[in-house]
C-alpha cells in the first residue's frame, strides 16, 4: 500500500515535472523574451541618449575652456598690442594695467610680466617679489620664442604653487620681448570642477605626457584606464566616448575633447552603473516582475496540474477498478459454479458419514457393547464426527447460498428501518469490542424490491466483519444512506486497520479468509457479493491501511427483473 | 392406536419407547445413494420401521407395483427421472401414501413444487435422523 502511494506521488511529480516544463516554454520564454526585447531597445536608447548628453556636455565645456584662454591670451594680447616695450617695461605702468585687468575678470590674471630676448624678466606687476628672473631655461619662454601664442601647462614655476603662463612675444626693431600673464589656477580649476553630474561624474584635464592640468575630485591614476588611449588618438571627432572595465574603480564611461589645439584633453569619467542608473533601476524593476511572473505562473502551473493529475488518477483508478471488478465477476462465476458442485457432491458422502456413525451409535447400546472399557471414547469420537458434519453441513449450505437463488421471498424493504434494526442486533457485540455505531440515513428513501432476510445478511455480515477487525483496538463505524438516481446507496465505513491491496483484490472469492483455520469459512462476502448481483446491485470496497474500510452497496430500486433462475447454476 | 398417539404426542419421546411401543411400519426410501440406502435401512430397523430401499425412480415404480407402504421418503435429485416426476407417478398409483421429500439446499422452489403436487413435507439434506423419523410418524398418523 505503501509502495502504491509512492509510485502514485512519483507518478505524480513526473506528470508535473512534465509539463512544468511546457508551461515554462510557453509562458515564462514569452515573458522573458519580451521583457528582453523591450529592456535591450530600452537601454540601446538610453545609452545613445547618455552618451549624446555627455557628449554635449563635454563639449560646451570645452567650448567655455577654449574660449576662456583665447579670452585670456587675447587680453594680453591686445596690451601687448597697443602699449610699447618701454611703456610696459615702466613696472606702475604694468601695475596698472593688472589692475585693469582684475577689475575687468576678477582675480583670473595673478600678475603680468615683460621679459626680453635673454629671457630675463624686465617688468614685474604682482603679489610676488620674482623681481629680474630669468626665464631663459622656462619651457613656456621657449615655447615663446618659437611661437608668437603660448599658453602653458600647469607647472609650479619659482613661487612653487600650480600656474599657468598665458605669453605673447612681440619684436621691436628686431628685438624680440615677451609679455606673460599668470593666470589663477583655482579660478580655472574651478571652471572644470563645476562639471558634475550624479553621484560618480567629474571632469579633468590632461597634458600631452597625461599630467594634470587641473585636480581631479576623485583619485586618478593617468597611467591606468582608457587615458592614454584617449590622449593619443588622432580622430576627427570632436568628443571621444569610450567604456572601460577598470579593477579600481569597475565599469566607467569616459568622455573626452581635445583643448588648446590638441595640447591638452577634457575628459569627463562617470561610473557606467551611475551614468545609467535609470536603465539599471528599470533592470531591477523588469527583473523583479519577471521573477515574480515566472514565480506565479509556476506555482498555478503547479497547483492547476495537481488538480489534474489526481483527477486524471483518479479516473485511472476507478478504470482499473472496473476493469477489476469486470475480471472479478467471471472469475467469481467459475469459482462459485465449482464451489457449488463440490458443496452439493459433498453433501451426500458426508451425510452417509453422519448415518453411519448414527449407526455405530445405534449398535453401541446393545448390551454386549456397554461393557466396554472404551465406551465413553466411543461416543466422545462418534459426537465429534457428528458434530464435524454439521460443520461440513454449514459450509456446503453457506457455499450454496452463494451460488443459487434462494427461495427468499420477494416483498418491500424499508432499508433504513433494516439497518436501524441491524444497528440494535449488532449493539451487544460493538459494546463488547468498544466501538460505536454511528448511522447518518437519508429520510424519505422509497422502499426496495428484495428479500428481507438477504439483505439483513449482507448488512450484517459488512457490521460483523468490521466489528471482527475493531475487535481489538475499537473504533467507530459510520452508517450512511442515500438515494442515487434509481439507486439507494448504503456505505459501511470503518477506521479499523484497513485490507491490504493484495487481499482487496480477492475479498469476494469465496473460501478467501484472513482469519485464523476455522475462525472464517471465506463465504461472508462471496455470500454478500451474490446477494447483490442477484438483486441487480453491487457491492464494492475502498481500503486505506491504517484508515480504514469503505464498503458501499448499490441496491436498484426497481425490482430486479433477471431470468429466475440461478446467477451461476 | 390410541397408545401409539399417546407416546407420539409426548414431547421429545425417547428413542427406546418408539422402539417398543409403535407398530411397524414399512417405508419405502427412494435414492441413488446406496450407501445412504444402506445405512438407513439399519438404522430405522431398530426403530422399528422397515425400509425398502430403491436406487432409482423406475426402481421404485417397480417396488411399489407389488408392496404396499405406509410412506415413502424421496430423494428429488436422482440420475435418471427428475424426482418431481417420480412423485407425480406415485400420487398416482397410490394417492393415500404419504410421500416426504429429500431436498439439496437451495432447490426449496422444487421442494414447493413437490407440495402443490400433494407430496406430504420436505426435508433439507442433510437432516437429522430424529426429525425424519418424527416426520415419518406425522405422516403416517395422518393418514391412518
């Protein structure tokens, strides 16, 4: 039984197993296909659309970079332009002008100084006692001498602080003189800083050899990342965007734009996962719902299928049943066609047998015989053969009435009275094996065709066999009628210990017992199953081990109109 | 007579006082069973009843051609004539004989039969000696 139920429960989980498959197939691929689709189109999108606006941005930052030094050079330019070598050489009259200029731009331009051919600063206007320094070694002086425009990268210089030199050469008859400004690195630095966007973005700038040009918020190696790359390509576009894995700092974006002619690189770094925190926001959101979606798909899957496969059991079962009980009825047929045949051959033989020992009964009375020493052991043998052939007698006549009609009368049955009439029969026996006898009878049930004493023996019988096996542990037995279509219906159900499977299968073959030698014939439900084929009903069981017994009787309400002879003879 | 009713109507008359007391009487027992027949015929002698035993039907018309009987005893289920039909040849050829009938379990529809066609009783095989022979005596009183 045991074994049953796990073959049934693994029969089971294969029938789901199966088909959860399909329903992931055809409901969860979908979900997800789709959901794929859409979040693929989604971050295509807004990828283009991050990096247009990074672009943009880089760009008009680049913009606002380039001209704020072509606005610096071109101030110092336009003084170079217009006031002469000596005039600017006078060092009031180039502290004029840097006041000019600081109160035109703020405090952008530190100072201003003029430095002839030799490199050896003339003029000096500013917050620094650089006084005549010599330039000549300076890479922006030589840079000057070459080019009328320079504009230098960051340096510390003599005063040990980053700066920047902005420095137009001019020649006087022949002489060549230079004008520098300095310009606040803070004031610029601040220009770049302000490029700021979500959690992770900043900007910076880079030289020609990757120094900085400006602080960068974050740590920076210029070494690592895309930065060299950036620095030495040589494309016509005007903003680079590249990506790049990186173990520092993981997946970042970078933008960058070319300065200053090429001389130096804006680039803008913000993390991937920050830049489109939108699209991994939505990531999340869309994983969720599909997770949640494949989660009740699959549990109503589940429980749909579950459903299903107990019903498709279920039907299973009760075909196998009928198929059972359609082998059982032929089989029940040749058994009790031969168990009748030999219960009648027999009846002769031990009739002679019991006349017989009548006889030496008989002769046992004579005088010559009741001397005798062993006389009592005689009689005591001849009882005990007497009392066997009643037995034999029992048996032939309860095989019999299995397998031939009786001549039970006909009349009207009132069923529930029937039972109710069995309960109190039945009532000493269940008291003594502590079980109780419950009854739930449908009212107003039409009386049956039958034979009043044939079915007391049926009811009585199913009572009797299932107080036999409460006997020992008590337990109740419920009795319940109903009406079904033109049948009454009358179930005998106990929670007794139950039949195995393998004794189910043979409950109705007559001489089949599972009580001790000569506690049980095996004819009770032989009797009972020939009862109710004759009355044109049926009689089947439903067992549980550990649960209990179900024994249902079908009894036709129109009388049963067969051919009157015998069911099987 | 008036004796033998007096100790027939005694209740649970013992088997010695029917012995003695009663007259003879000569039955005829019709079945195919010779060894049944056999041990009958010495069981009902000491009861003092003579049987005649017939294995057959045909057996049995012959016997009754040529002896008289104060009740037959009849097996319905014989090999060769369908006992109603033996019963129905002997009602006729001697209406007045009481005729008791031997029945298998489960033929009573044969054994009904068996009455309507004026056998006296029926009996289920198998029986009690004591209740045949009881039978016997109601028979027999009955008719005489």
């Amino acid at each position: 039984m045991y074994n049953g139920e796990k073959r049934r429960s693994s029969y089971l989980m294969l029938f789901i197993k199966n088909r959860i498959g399909t329903v992931l197939i055809f409901s969860v691929m979908p979900l997800i296909l789709v959901s794929g689709i859409i979040l693929y189109q989604f971050k295509a999108s807004h990828y283009e659309k991050i990096h247009a606006h990074l672009g943009t941005l880089v760009k008009k930052h680049k913009q606002n970079i380039d001209s704020f030094l072509n606005e610096k050079l071109g101030d110092i330019h336009f003084i170079a332009e217009i006031y002469s070598f000596h005039e600017l050489g006078n060092e009031t009259f180039l502290k004029e002008k840097l006041e000019t200029l600081q109160q035109a731009y703020g405090p952008v331009f530190v100072d201003l100084g003029v430095v002839n051919s030799h490199g050896v600063q003339v003029a000096y206007a500013g917050p620094f006692k650089l006084g005549k320094a010599v330039y000549s070694d300076a890479d922006w002086f030589k840079e000057a001498m070459k080019r009328e425009y320079v504009i230098s990268d960051v340096f510390l210089g003599l005063r040990g602080l980053p700066h920047f030199i902005v420095a137009v050469r001019k020649s006087v008859n022949g002489d060549q003189w230079v004008l520098r400004a300095t310009i606040d690195f803070a004031a610029f630095n601040d220009l770049v800083e302000n490029i700021r966007i979500g959690e992770t973005g900043f900007a910076f700038i880079l030289n020609k050899e990757g120094d900085f040009q400006t602080k960068p918020l974050m740590d920076v190696i210029p070494e690592k990342g895309p930065y060299m790359d950036l620095l030495e390509s040589d494309t016509k576009e005007e903003v680079q965007i590249v990506e790049k894995e990186d173990e520092l700092s993981g997946n970042n974006i970078y933008v960058s734009a070319f300065l200053k002619n090429g001389d130096w690189l804006l680039v803008y770094q913000q993390k991937a996962s920050d830049a489109f925190s939108a699209f991994t926001k939505a990531l999340r959101v869309s994983v969720i719902i599909i997770i949640l979606g494949s989660i009740g798909t699959i549990a109503l899957a589940f429980v749909r299928f579950k459903n299903m496969a107990h019903h498709m059991e279920k039907a299973e079962h009760e075909r196998r049943l009928m198929n059972e009980q359609i082998i059982e009825t032929g089989k029940l047929a040749v058994v009790g066609e031969l168990a009748a045949g030999v219960a009648h051959e027999i009846n002769n033989p031990v009739a002679i047998m019991v006349e017989e020992a009548g006889w030496i009964e008989d002769l046992l009375e004579e005088e010559e015989f009741k001397e005798s020493e062993n006389i009592a052991e005689f009689r005591r043998a001849l009882k005990q053969i007497n009392t066997q052939g009643k037995r034999c007698k029992e048996i032939t006549q309860k095989l019999l009435s299995f397998a031939r009609k009786t001549d039970s009368k006909i009349q009207e049955v009132q069923i529930n009275e029937l039972i109710e009439e069995i309960i109190t029969l039945s009532a000493q026996r269940a008291k003594f094996s502590n079980v109780t006898i419950g009854c739930q009878l449908q009212d107003g049930l039409p009386v049956i065709q039958g034979a009043h004493t044939e079915l007391q023996q049926v009811l009585l019988n199913l009572i009797n066999n299932a107080l036999d096996a409460m006997e020992k542990g008590g337990g109740t037995i419920d009795i319940k009628t109903r009406l079904n279509k033109d049948h009454i219906v009358v179930e005998i159900a106990d929670n007794g210990p139950g039949i195995a499977s393998a004794n189910l299968k043979r409950i109705f073959e007559p001489f089949f017992t599972t009580k001790p030698v000569g506690k049980g014939t095996g004819l009770g439900l032989s009797i009972c199953y020939g009862i109710m084929k004759r009355l044109g009903g049926d009689i089947e069981v439903q067992s549980v081990i550990d649960k209990g017994t179900i024994f249902r009787i079908n009894i036709p309400l129109k009388k049963y109109i067969g051919e009157k002879q015998d069911l099987i003879m | 007579m008036n004796k033998k009713q007096n100790i027939l109507t005694v209740k649970d008359a013992g088997k010695s006082e029917i012995e003695n007391e009663q007259e003879r009487i000569e039955l005829l027992l019709v079945d195919d069973e010779s060894g049944f027949v056999d041990v009958m015929i010495k069981r009902m002698a000491k009861r003092n009843i003579h049987v005649t035993g017939a294995l057959s039907g045909t057996e049995a018309v012959q016997i009754l051609r040529k002896n008289d009987f104060d009740a037959a005893v009849l097996d319905l289920k014989m090999e060769d004539i369908n006992g109603i039909e033996v019963l129905k040849i002997m009602k006729k050829m001697v209406p007045m004989m009481p005729v008791i009938m031997l029945t298998g379990h489960g033929s009573e529809d044969a054994a009904k039969e068996g009455l309507e066609c004026g056998a006296f009783d029926y009996l289920t095989k198998p029986y009690d000696l004591e209740t045949l022979i009881k039978t016997i005596m109601k028979a027999v009183r009955q008719r005489r």
